[in-house]
C-alpha cells in the first residue's frame, strides 16, 4: 500500500467517523437524559397540610433524584405541585419500589382526591442541577 493510499484511507476513515460518532454522542446523551415531573395533586377538602407532611416524610432519599419540590397552590386550598428532576426515567420508575415510598403512599392514599394535571420534561440544566 503507498502512502497516498493510506492518506486516502485515513481521510475516508476520519469522514465516517466525524459522519458517525456525533450520532453516537447524541442517542448516549438521550438515553443519559435527565427526566422531570410536574404535576398537582388534590388532597381530600381540609387535608392538603397532612399530605404536604406525607410526602416529605416519604421522599426524603430517593437515589437519582436531583430535585423534588413540593408547593402549595394559591387558587386552590386543596392542591399541591410537586415539581420532580430525576438523573433519567430509570431512576423514577426505580424510586417507586422503595420501602419508604411504598410506605408514603400507602399512607397518603385515603387523602389523594386525585390528580388534575401531569407534565413529563426534559430538564436540561438550571440552579441546582447539573447540566
């Protein structure tokens, strides 16, 4: 093989790769893609405050999760936004089968009038996380 071969073979093996590997990056990044939650829940009337305690007691550590905010809404007595950032869906889908998770749940059900709206995100970065 001369030399002008392999230089030849180079710049072809050096196209495919700068042709593949950033298509390679990109489908690892979104499989390593952070998850994020956000929903309301409704407490029975008069019961939002003992939910509020429920779940934080229940969501204290949770493996993979970057953020879990609960929130009170001021037009409503009864519900509660819970804004959620998980390393990746894995590790939400895994937080549910913890003991204290169960536990809370189990626990907060009788009070949970139910759910008025969810929304599954995308985070990518933000004060506190890690982009």
């Amino acid at each position: 093989m001369t030399d002008t071969d392999c230089r030849r073979r180079g710049v072809v093996i050096g196209a495919v790769a700068a042709a593949v590997l950033p298509a390679i990056s990109q489908a690892q990044e979104k499989d390593k893609a952070m998850y994020g939650l956000i929903g309301q829940m409704l407490a029975v009337p008069g019961k939002r405050d003992e939910l509020l305690v429920i779940l934080r007691e229940g969501t204290a550590e949770m493996p993979g999760c970057l953020s879990y905010v609960l929130a009170t809404d001021p037009a409503n007595p009864d519900a509660i936004w819970i804004t959620e950032v998980w390393t990746d869906k894995a590790a939400h889908a895994a937080s549910l089968k913890l003991p204290t998770v169960q536990a809370a749940i189990a626990k907060a059900r009788p009070i949970i009038a139910g759910f008025s709206q969810r929304f599954e995100t995308s985070p990518v970065g933000g004060h506190g996380l890690k982009a």
